[in-house]
C-alpha cells in the first residue's frame, strides 16, 4: 500500500472510531481478579452484537489481524481517542480543583 492509500485508509478507520466514541461503545476493562488483566472492550455493529477485546497494541478483530495499516483498526483508533479524552479530563479536572482552592 502506498502512503496516500494508508493515509486514506486510517482517515476513513479514523471517521469510524469516533462514531463508536460518539455512541459511547467504548469501555475500560480492568479485571483485579486472580489475574490482573487492563484492556479495553469495543462495541462492534450493534446488529451483531460483537464486541472485540483491545490491548496495547492488538485488537481481536479480523481487520487488525487483515488489511488495517499496521493493525489500526477503527478499534484501536476508538480506543485512542477514549485515552486522549480521558487525559485531556484530568488535566481540566486538575485545574478546576486547583482553582477551586485558591478561592476557597
């Protein structure tokens, strides 16, 4: 694949990812069980009813394991963007909280 041809595929992977964002398919899984597993499960199509299973750096659906550039299905894209939400909301929640001190 050519670098615009991955860059149009991401780009469209990338228009998916956030609308499993926008309907909140998206979910943080930490399991402190017996064996301590962090992963996240994303909603596939809801007619299906799939749900695949995001690690770090895998996903288990077949487009990771297929054509995706580098295995950046709309998957791991989703879940990407779910951390860079989360961390752009600590950072305002840092802030609030901070700015609620010095007025108190």
């Amino acid at each position: 694949m050519d670098v615009i041809g991955a860059i149009e595929a991401i780009n469209d992977r990338l228009g998916k990812a956030r609308a499993l964002m926008a309907r909140g398919a998206v979910h943080h899984v930490v399991d402190e069980s017996d064996h301590f597993e962090d992963y996240w499960a994303v909603e596939g199509d809801p007619a299906r009813g799939r749900v695949y299973e995001v690690t770090p750096n895998t996903c288990s659906c077949p487009d990771a394991r297929g054509a995706a550039p580098r295995g950046w299905c709309k998957h791991r894209l989703a879940v990407e963007l779910w951390k860079q939400a989360e961390r752009r909301w600590a950072k305002k929640k840092a802030a609030l909280q901070l700015r609620s001190r010095r007025a108190a």
